[in-house]
C-alpha cells in the first residue's frame, strides 16, 4: 500500500529498457523534475549483475527487472530480450497498478511496442507518454539493415511507432528534427511535444565545483557515453595517436562501456598509446562523469555518418558546452543545425585525419577556442532544461486523469 503521504499525489510510472540510474541520464532527469513537482514516481528497467531488485534513490523507486542487456546481439535475441523485458515490465506495471493506481505510464522507447507495458492500467484510466530517444527504424538500419527481409522488418516497424503513438496521450521527443519526421511517418504534430537532452544547471554546477583544477600539463580529450561503432570511439583514439608528436602534452579520457570498448581498447594498444589514455571500462553516474570530465581540456562528438545519427543532437556536446569545455563535433545535419562553426569547432565525419587537425587547432589556438564557446554558451541558453523542464510537466500534468485530481 502506498505510504499515508503519497496517497493524494499522482503517481507515475516510468518504464525504461535500460539500467537506471546508470546510463540514462534523460530517465534520470525527468524522474527528479517529476518528485520535485510533487509526484510520487516509480521506475521500472533492467536489473544488471549484482543489483538490487528494489531500490529506492533520491526518493525515485526504482524495480528492477531480472533482465540484461546483450551487447552486440543478433536481431533475433535482440527481440527476445525487448520482448521479455515487456512482458515483465506489463506484469509488473500490472502489480504496482493493483497496490497504489498509476496516473501516468511514462514509457521510454525504443523499442516502441514497450508500450504494450501501459496497455492495461491504460484500459483502467491511466493515461499514457511516450518518451522517443530515438527512431526504432533509424536504430534497426544501423545494426540489421542491408540483411535480407530488412526493408519488411523496417515497415513493420513504422506501424508499431505509428500505433504506439497513437495509444500515448502525448508524444515527448529530443528536437524539432525528431518531430518532423515522427509528423512524416503519420504522428499528427500537435501530439508532440520537445524535451530537450539538456543538463540540469545544478548538476553542472556541482560537476564544476567538484572537478579537479586543470593541469597546465597536459591537453585532456574526453569523451563519455555509450560506446559503438557508429558514435566513432576509435577515430578519437586514433586521433590521439596521430598527435603525438604536434601535441606533447595530450592525454584521453573515455568514459562509459559497449560494444567498442575493447575494440578501442586493442587499437590504443597497437597504435602505441594506451599510456595516454584513460578507459574508465564501465558507466559512472551522471554527476560523476560530469564532474571528471569537467576538468577536460576539449570535448569531443565523433559520431559517424549513419541514418540515426544524421538525426542525433548529442547530449554530451551540450554538457561540454554547459561545463565550458571547447567541443570539437562531427559535421553531422542536426548538429549542425543546433550549433554553427563560429560556436564548436568542426570536422568531417568518418576521417580521422580531419579529426586530428580539429583537435589541434583547439590545442594550438587556447584563445580563439574559448571565443567559440562563450558564443556555443550563448547559443545553449535557448536549449536550457528548465524551458524542457515545463514543457514536461505540462506534459505529465495533462495527462493525469482529470478525475483523480482535477
């Protein structure tokens, strides 16, 4: 039964196909807005090796599915493991429904038929988000296409976004380029609504306060996330080989785990620079990586060209900017529809050698390098998490049963 206190104040419940709060930053985030709001908020989402089945962090309880994640998994066990993470998820969005009544099943995709878990309490009242980080469509072409039946498979997939979207009250996405294309594939406009990948201005305040000083020794490249092919961790690497001799001084600094941690890992090896980078070999929470990667040197988005990232508006290129670290960024179409050359500093996606040069002209020129991120600054101010924040509780707020509490 729901505590005495929480009894009159809507619930939502979040549902994820991740580890949290690991890795999920955005989850995070709307989790927080949502109990400072006055929410009582649950958390259902894989359970990794070791963690508790429940967990409560921050006043957010969290349940954890006995589900992992496969990295690097065929597409047949890809769909196995979202099918059972979904199936467990709607047992136990089911169970919670039954002690305390869900207002809000707030749904995080892909994959987009996880909102099969918000289908019950939806058919008793519930109303229902969903939360697109990516296109599943533009996620298959990336790891399955090109394989036979794939164009088949692609169009199943837009009908299970199109209906899934259907069932959601209402639709968040990350930016306009998202929501052009979800109105393209037949999601009426007016159902959508944009919460930006921003960081939260307090979690960048403590990172800064916590960071350690500069070193006035050494040039630290960072990089912090997933790490997978198509977001390019490698050329980083190679980059720092390259500059080894024009940039005494460098050093790297990548954060996070995937699919080419060890692929990047055998390449420092090999290129004779593993001694100059630092692999932390696992997530870090939010703040942490915040607060080690804030005394970086240079921030670095090296994604590769692909049909998801032309869409993809980094949040780590916002979080260096918002830390005050000069970016260098894959000239990829959203980003550079988010920032201009006069505010992050360029190069061609996929070339290692244009990496290099963007790197060192950051190194060797200190002076026009912060005049690029005070404008970059400037322009970050218009993708501000709390503009992101309101528009996300207005958002949950229309969406709670008028007649719980209206």
């Amino acid at each position: 039964m729901p505590a005495p206190d929480e009894s009159n104040k809507p619930h939502v419940c979040m549902v994820v196909h991740a580890y949290y709060p690991l890795g999920e930053p955005r989850v995070e985030r709307e989790a927080r807005a949502a109990v400072d709001a006055g929410y009582t908020v649950d958390v259902v989402c894989l359970r990794a090796t070791g963690e508790p089945a429940f967990e409560t962090i921050d006043d957010i309880r969290v349940t954890r599915l006995p589900v992992e994640h496969v990295r690097g998994a065929g597409a047949r066990q890809v769909v196995s493991e979202y099918a059972d993470f979904t199936l467990r998820a709607a047992r136990a969005t089911l169970r919670m429904h039954r002690r305390h009544p869900i207002d809000v099943v707030h749904v995080h995709a892909p994959p987009d038929f996880l909102i099969l878990s918000a289908i019950v309490p939806r058919l008793r009242g519930s109303g229902v988000m969903l939360d697109i980080h990516d296109l599943s469509p533009d996620m298959f072409d990336v790891r399955f296409g090109g394989r036979r039946l794939a164009g088949t498979l692609e169009r199943c997939l837009r009908l299970v976004e199109r209906a899934a979207c259907s069932v959601a009250d209402r639709v968040l996405t990350v930016h306009e380029a998202y929501r052009r294309e979800l109105t393209a594939h037949g999601v009426p406009s007016e159902r959508i609504e944009i919460v930006m990948n921003a960081p939260d201005d307090e979690a960048i305040e403590r990172a800064r306060a916590a960071a350690a000083p500069v070193q006035p020794d050494s040039f630290v490249v960072a990089y912090h996330g997933t790490l997978t092919h198509w977001y390019g961790v490698d050329l980083l690497v190679e980059a720092i080989a390259r500059l080894q001799q024009r940039v005494p001084k460098i050093r790297g600094l990548i954060l996070g785990a995937g699919d080419a941690l060890a692929p990047a890992e055998e390449l420092a090896e090999r290129l004779g620079v593993a001694d100059r980078i630092e692999f932390s070999r696992t997530y870090l929470p939010h703040d942490e990586a915040l607060r080690v990667v804030a005394a970086a040197s240079c921030g670095v988005i090296p994604n590769r060209r692909s049909r998801l990232n032309r869409f993809a508006l980094s949040s780590k290129l916002l979080e260096y900017v918002a830390l005050g670290i000069p970016v260098v960024v894959a000239e990829l179409e959203t980003l550079r529809a988010h920032f201009s050359p006069t505010e992050v500093t360029f190069f061609e996606p996929d070339d290692a050698e244009s990496l290099t040069e963007a790197i060192a002209w950051v190194a060797e020129h200190p002076e026009e390098a912060r005049e690029k991120l005070e404008r970059a600054r400037e322009r970050a101010d218009g993708y501000s998490w709390p503009a992101s924040r309101t528009r996300l509780l207005a958002s949950l707020a229309a969406a709670v049963p008028r007649k719980r509490y209206r």
